[in-house]
C-alpha cells in the first residue's frame, strides 16, 4: 500500500500528468514536435496503448521522467540516446559499458536493488521501466495497479514476461530488435531505435559462428546445484549465435537448476561462465575445480572457459557483443 508521504509525492505529479496527457491529444502543427521535449514530444505515435505482460498500458505523449531496474532497461534508454530522460537507475548488475559511461554518469542511483516504493515516487517519474516483471510489486517498486492510480505508468521488458502467450518461446535476436523498435515507439525516437536495429543486425550479420561442433555448459550460479541457460532463453539465443549446443537445451525455460552428475554425463566441450559481482567467473573456476566430480571434466582440465558479462546475459544491446564475444574466445581457445 502506498505510504502518506508517497501519495502526497504521488498526487500533484499525477495532475501534472493528466494536465500532460490533455495537452497531448489537442491537434499538433508541424513544429511542436520540436516544442518542450525535442523528439519525444512528437504527436505523430500518440496516444499509444500497449499490451505489456497482459497489462495495458496507454500512453498519450512520450514519457519525459523516467526511472529504470536493472541494467538492461538503462542501457537500452542510454543506446537510443535517452539519458536526459533517466531521473534514476536502481538494481544495475554492474557498470555501463564504456561506449555510454559518459552518459550513465550522470544518473542518480536511486537503489543498489529494488527501489522501494517510496523511493520510486520520490523521483517523481511518469513511467518506470522494469527488467524483470518481480521488479514492480509492493514490496519492490510498486506495484502496477497501485502505480497506475498514482499517475506512473509501468513496463516491463518484454523478453522478461513470464505468463502464457506472452514468455518469448524461444527468444529470438528478432524479438530483441522488435523490442528496441517498441521502446523508440513509447519514447517518441522511432528513427533512433531503427538506427540502433540496423547497426545490431549488421554486427550480427558479420559474425562467423564457430563450426566445430562444440557442446557447452552455460553456468550462471549456484554452488551444490548449479543454475544454468536452458533451453529459449538469452543463453540459448547467445550460444545458438556463436555456434554452441546448449546442453540443457532440451529444458523448454530461460534458466534451470541442473545436477553436477546430469553435466559431468552431459561432459560439455567448453563452459561458458557468467561474470557477475556476486559470483564472479573466477569463483566459478575455482568450484570446477574443487569439485571432484567436474575437476574430471575434459573441459575443466583444459581450462576450456568463455566468460560473458552478467548484463549481457539479459535481453538487451548486450547480446550481439556477447554473441561476437564467444566466438572470439573460441577463436583464441584454438
């Protein structure tokens, strides 16, 4: 439930919104689109509604106070040239990459995890924009019903939906890119987010998968049971990519807990390691090879390692380095 302090955030930006929202549906000549917001303020998208994980979400002028949850939501704001927008970031998995450090740079740091609701409203945005669907709850961000009668719409990263008929099965670079080009619909740049499409698909289009067969373990985190990229997830559309099979790529999920016994059988050709903060790719070297059961592995006794940034692991502008990253690796494992 919201707090006092958080409705009384809450309810003079909700005016302004609705103030907003009135002036956004009057007619438009054609310069206004270069009046009060540059190229988001442009007329032409709106109203837009939306069917975000079986919520409906309208939008009558692009959102102008923004805040993000986790990196993959920042990172796509940041490509599409969108930082003045960003009033606050929270539960990034690490530093941005160095093409948009500049930009990230200046953006408050609302919460090194989930905000909390209160901290959310206090930024007074008009849209949060999540990675993960948990990320808007009301022990989190708020949740979106609460939200919405706050005045602040809410949107999930669509590749993270988890309900029937809306989880990409499997995700695709096809549906990253169509997710960019929705993003540049709500946001008024329609002709940035084609830029940023066209650039990833050239890049992907010159990368040479590796065609030697090779079997791979995905191993995100997790000690005594390991969790690992499964079957349609990012891993599996990364790992497709740079010419890798997937050994768990027969569990119809995102991710999955698989037994060490399950891969020591499964004996992948190469691991590759998720690099994160918490569970860095160096702990994970040292449980391989600590652990007797895969301290056998060919793999492990070869040292045969690939290692992908966490935020790479989550749908976004990551992805297709991530995907030129591995084979590169492959390249310089021989």
């Amino acid at each position: 439930m919201p707090t006092s302090r958080s409705l009384a955030i809450a309810a003079p930006f909700a005016a302004i919104l609705l103030l907003a929202g009135c002036a956004s549906g009057s007619a438009a000549g054609p310069d206004d689109a270069d009046a009060g917001g540059g190229a988001g303020a442009a007329a032409s998208g709106f109203p837009l509604t939306l069917d975000n994980c079986g919520t409906e979400v309208a939008f009558e002028s692009a959102p102008e106070r923004v805040v993000t949850i986790k990196s993959s939501t920042l990172e796509l704001l940041l490509a599409l040239g969108l930082e003045d927008r960003v009033v606050g970031a929270a539960f990034s998995d690490g530093p941005a990459p160095d093409a948009y450090a500049e930009a990230a740079a200046g953006i408050e740091v609302l919460s090194d995890k989930v905000p909390s609701q209160e901290a959310t409203l206090a930024a007074e945005p008009d849209l949060v924009f999540a990675g993960w669907e948990s990320n808007l709850s009301a022990e989190g961000a708020g949740d979106r019903e609460t939200l919405a009668k706050l005045g602040v719409a809410t949107y999930v990263a669509p590749a993270a939906c988890k309900g029937e008929g809306y989880m990409p099965n499997p995700l695709t670079f096809d549906e990253v890119f169509r997710e960019f080009e929705e993003a540049g619909d709500i946001f008024g740049v329609p002709d940035a987010a084609a830029e940023l499409v066209a650039e990833q698909r050239a890049e992907l289009a010159a990368i040479e998968p590796n065609s030697d067969g090779l079997t791979a373990l995905w191993y995100s985190s997790g000690d005594e049971t390991p969790f690992v990229g499964a079957g349609i997830g990012a891993p599996q559309m990364i790992m497709e990519a740079a010419g890798l099979e997937n050994i768990a790529a027969d569990v119809e999920d995102t991710w999955t807990s698989m037994g060490w016994e399950a891969i020591v059988d499964a004996n992948p050709d190469v691991i590759v390691l998720v690099d994160a903060a918490w569970n860095t790719a160096e702990q994970k070297i040292a449980h391989l090879e600590s652990n007797a059961a895969t301290a056998v592995l060919p793999a492990v006794q070869a040292k045969r390692y690939l290692v992908v940034d966490f935020p790479a692991t989550e749908a976004g502008v990551r992805n297709v380095g991530a995907v030129a990253s591995l084979v590169e690796q492959l390249g310089a494992l021989g």
